[in-house]
C-alpha cells in the first residue's frame, strides 16, 4: 500500500517550480527508453537463444557463437548501473536463459545479485567468455574499456551497445568489431508520452500486455521512435550466426524462418535475397558474413524488403509481442 497516494503536498512535483514542472516530460521519456531499451534487448536475446537451440537440434553438435560453448547462451553486461540492473532483471523475467548463463562484470561487483548470476570486476575475462555483450557504461568510459576489450573480443560475440552519444561506427572504430547493434531512438513531440510512467517497475511492467504492445520497435507509441535498420541489424545477426555455424544459406533461411512458425507466426516470406542483392552469388551456397555496421548506416537488400513488405513488418512485431507476452516454460 502507498501510503502517500492522494496527498498531493508529499509529491515529486509539489516542490517544483513552474519552468521545472515544464521538464516533467523528460521522466516519461526516461522510463519509457528503460523499458523499451531492456524489453528489446530481451527480444534480441530470446531470439538468439532459441536459434542456438535450432542450430543445435539441426546439427547435432552444440555451436557457440562465441566461446561460452554450452548449447545455452552466454551472456555478458558490462556495468551495473541503473540501467545494468534492469536490463538483468528484464533478461530473468522475458528469457529462457538460465541465471548461471549470465555473468557481469562491473566496479562494484559485492552488489546484491541472483545467487547464479556470477558477478566480477574483469571486462576482459567477460569479453572473452559471453556470446552477447551488453555495454551499460558511461560514454565517458567508453574509451578505456574499448581498449581493454579490442583485443579480447570474438569475432562472433555480438555487442550490443546502450552507451548514448556514441555513434555505432565509432563504437566499431573503438573497438576494432563490427559486428554491433546499437539500437539509435528518437523522440517526437505527442500526448501519450505519460503512458510510460507506469514503468517504473520494470518487472511488473514486461506483464502488462498494453505497455508491450507499445514498444513493439515496429510502432512504439508515447513519443519513442526506432529505425527499422534496427530490425534489419537483427535479423542479419542471426544469419552471421548460421554462417558462423557453417550453415548454409538453404538451412540458414530455414532456421530463422521456423523462428517465426514455432511461435505460430506464419506467411513469413523471408528468402536468400532479402538478405543479399540478386547479383551478388552465394559462395559454395554460404552466406557473406554482414557487418552490422553497414546494415544499421547504409541501405541494404534487407532494408529495401522490410520497407516494401507490410505482411513482413506485422509478421515481425507479432513475433515480439509473442516472445515478450507468453510465460517461459
């Protein structure tokens, strides 16, 4: 029970002055790219997660995308900030990735965590092991842990950066890596900005089926925007996973494509060349392996047919609703 509601004269505003109740705004905007920021790296996660089981069943052998090499996915957050702590909580409560597959790397790591969360202070040790690295830091730090990790990153780990102020093709510079997703919001002026404010309990919020549906990345409501390079990033990263698995470009497009149909989103149209130009031949039928650079700065193939397919785009946001939306078994 709050035993302040309704007593307006205990409030946050009730001691601000007019030109600072005109910066009210900022909290929704705030608690609205927390919960849109975590809710989309949980979508990022799961998807990467159930391909690695695809690829696993398909295989017969496990395949690691970086080096945590168990079958499960391994994943790193680097910071344990604000931001830190919820995406954590938003990765237990939307994925199926177990705690003992997460660990955390931050300054202060005595924090009070999950018992099988395994929580240290060595970014490279982190850098090293983790499929999926999660960059939760300041921008001015940004520089100095870049330098710690350039020499310690796979190939084939996936960092995805909520570090503001940095451009992606400067993260990739920093870091010598291109293979990044940097999801980039905007905000445009509206009247439903407050719709956010709900979110201050981020684990409570991931349950309300009203606040997930409007951070579908497709056609986020309350002033938040997110650009559909965004989506194409994603999708072009599980197809570098395939071709790091030595899938190819048949098996590839099958995997990802059962992605959608096993949570019962069918008419999926993806194919080879909504990946890749037509005029570009596929090498012993592999796929290239896509910078996520250029997928996330330039126009490609991708983009072009997510643009052009409105039956792709509801099939994409109903995938997203389904994985953030039904209890993990």
């Amino acid at each position: 029970m709050d035993v302040v509601a309704g007593l307006s004269s205990l409030s946050f505003e009730s001691e601000l002055t007019e030109d600072e109740k005109k910066l009210l705004y900022l909290r929704a905007r705030s608690a609205g790219l927390t919960f849109c920021g975590c809710a989309h790296a949980a979508f990022v996660c799961q998807l990467l997660h159930s391909l690695r089981c695809s690829i696993k069943s398909y295989t017969g052998v496990t395949q690691s995308v970086a080096s945590a090499g168990n079958g499960d996915l391994g994943v790193g957050i680097l910071g344990m900030g604000r931001l830190g702590k919820q995406l954590l909580l938003g990765l237990l409560e939307k994925t199926s990735i177990k705690p003992s597959y997460i660990k955390i790397s931050t300054r202060n790591p005595e924090k009070s965590l999950p018992a099988e969360v395994e929580c240290f202070f060595n970014n490279r040790r982190l850098a090293a092991w983790a499929d999926v690295m999660f960059l939760c830091c300041l921008p001015s730090h940004l520089p100095k842990i870049c330098r710690d990790l350039r020499s310690h990153l796979s190939k084939r780990c996936l960092v995805y950066s909520f570090t503001s102020a940095v451009p992606v093709t400067r993260l990739a510079h920093l870091l010598g890596h291109d293979f990044i997703i940097k999801p980039q919001y905007e905000f445009v002026p509206c009247d439903t900005e407050d719709l956010w404010l709900s979110c201050c309990h981020l684990t409570k919020a991931l349950t309300d089926p009203f606040l997930i549906e409007a951070s579908c990345p497709l056609t986020i409501k309350g002033g938040i925007t997110l650009s559909l390079n965004w989506v194409c990033a994603v999708l072009y990263s599980l197809m570098n996973v395939c071709t790091s698995a030595s899938l190819g470009s048949t098996e590839t497009i099958s995997l990802i494509n059962n992605i959608f149909k096993e949570k019962g989103v069918n008419n999926v149209q993806l194919h080879a060349h909504s990946f890749i130009s037509s005029s570009v031949p596929l090498s012993d039928e592999f796929f290239p392996w896509i910078s996520l650079i250029d997928a996330q700065t330039k126009d490609t193939p991708l983009l072009h047919f997510l643009s052009s397919s409105k039956s792709m785009q509801q099939c994409i946001s109903a995938l997203y609703k389904s994985h953030l939306e039904r209890p993990l078994k």
